[in-house]
C-alpha cells in the first residue's frame, strides 16, 4: 500500500489527518476495529427493554450459575453496607468459591478495588497462581475495561454477568475485550442471569443516595 492509497483511505472514512498519515490511518483503522457493535449481539440494559427478547443474543445458563450469581448479589450488598456501588463478585473452580469479593472503592480509597479486581486477588491467592484459566467469574455488572482487562490477564475460562453497563462496560456494551482475537485470551461469556435483582439493586442505592 502505498503513501497516495493509505491518504485516499483515510479520507474516505472521513478523517482529517493532522498527523503524519501513517498513523492517522493507524489510529482510523484501530479504532474502527475495537469498537465492537453490541447491539448485533446483545440487548442493551434499560429498565423498560430488557430481558424482554428486544434483540436476539445467546443465552446459555449452565447449572448453578443462578446460585452463585446470588453468592454475588450477597456481595454486592456488602458494598452497599460501605456506602459503595452495590456490585459484587463471586469466582468458582469445580464448583466451589475460590474468591469473592465486593466493590470497596470508597471504602478502601482504592482506585482500582472493583469487586472482580478484589475476588480475582484472592483467588489467586488462594490457589498461589495468577493464572485461572479453569474458573468461572460471576459478577453483578458487566465489568469496566480495568476489569475485563484484568480477567484476561488471569486467562479466566468463563464469565458470567448480571446486568450490563450500557455507559462503561468492556464486555459488549461500550468494547468487548474479552472475545477480540487480536487480544491475548478469549472468554466464554453467559449475560443476563438475574440481571433484575442486581440491576434493581443498583437502581435502589442511587435513589437513596439522591434522596440524602
Ligand atoms: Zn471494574
């Protein structure tokens, strides 16, 4: 491709170069890429649509996965009782909870003390490895990018999620880093398992917060 053709390109797309063009037709075609469309996929969360079959997207629940997302719905309330986001996060491995944890940001003036980051630390902990690639991660709020970027690095199998983050969620909503073949690891993902309790939780905490 030469200097002329990689211009055309990246005027075509309606880009106007103020960088060498080179990477101008870097960052255009980077960024056309990585944002994943999630409305062929996935249903986007609102309180009036959801769960209601508005778009057509697999739904596969395995077994107990209702049970251990209310392990994580237990969580989430103790994020609640700290004054944080009410989202929590439970990781299992042959069916036994190897890590657990809730949101404590505020708690812990922790930046990075999401629930799956604070479930993922001890888990792996426990086991002594950082890799976790045999476990199934069960969280209440499709994760952020800090998150799922986290659950790549610990090459976890399979994600479970409760409601979707239509504003910052990495696993569909906004990217979905968890199944781009350009990364590192994919994912198997299961959305939508009691997607009402943990949004209806989330929705409570902020409605009593504004009532303050
Ligand atoms: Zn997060």
């Amino acid at each position: 491709m030469t200097n002329v053709t990689r211009l055309s390109l990246a005027e075509e797309v309606g880009f106007e170069p103020t960088v060498p063009v080179d990477t101008a037709v870097f960052e255009t075609a980077r960024f056309g890429r990585s944002r994943t469309p999630p409305l062929r996929s996935l249903p986007l969360w609102s309180p009036t649509n959801f769960g209601r079959g508005a778009v057509s997207y697999d739904f596969c629940v395995m077994g107990d996965d209702e049970r251990f997302m209310r392990e994580a719905l237990v969580e989430a309330s103790r994020a609640k009782a700290h004054d944080d986001v009410p989202i929590g996060c439970v990781i299992v491995a042959d069916g036994v909870v190897v890590g657990s944890g809730e949101n404590r940001r505020e708690f812990d003036h922790d930046p990075t003390a999401h629930a799956e980051i604070v479930a993922l630390r001890e888990a792996a902990r426990q086991r002594g490895h950082w890799r976790l690639d045999d476990v199934t991660v069960y969280v209440t709020l499709e994760p952020c990018a800090m998150c799922a970027g986290a659950l790549l690095n610990a090459r976890v199998a399979r994600l479970v999620i409760g409601a979707l983050d239509e504003k910052a969620g990495a696993v569909g909503s906004r990217y979905n880093l968890l199944s781009d073949p350009r990364l590192l690891h994919e994912v198997s993902l299961t959305y939508d398992v009691l997607a009402d309790e943990s949004a209806t939780l989330l929705r409570e905490f902020f409605v009593e917060r504004r009532g303050e």
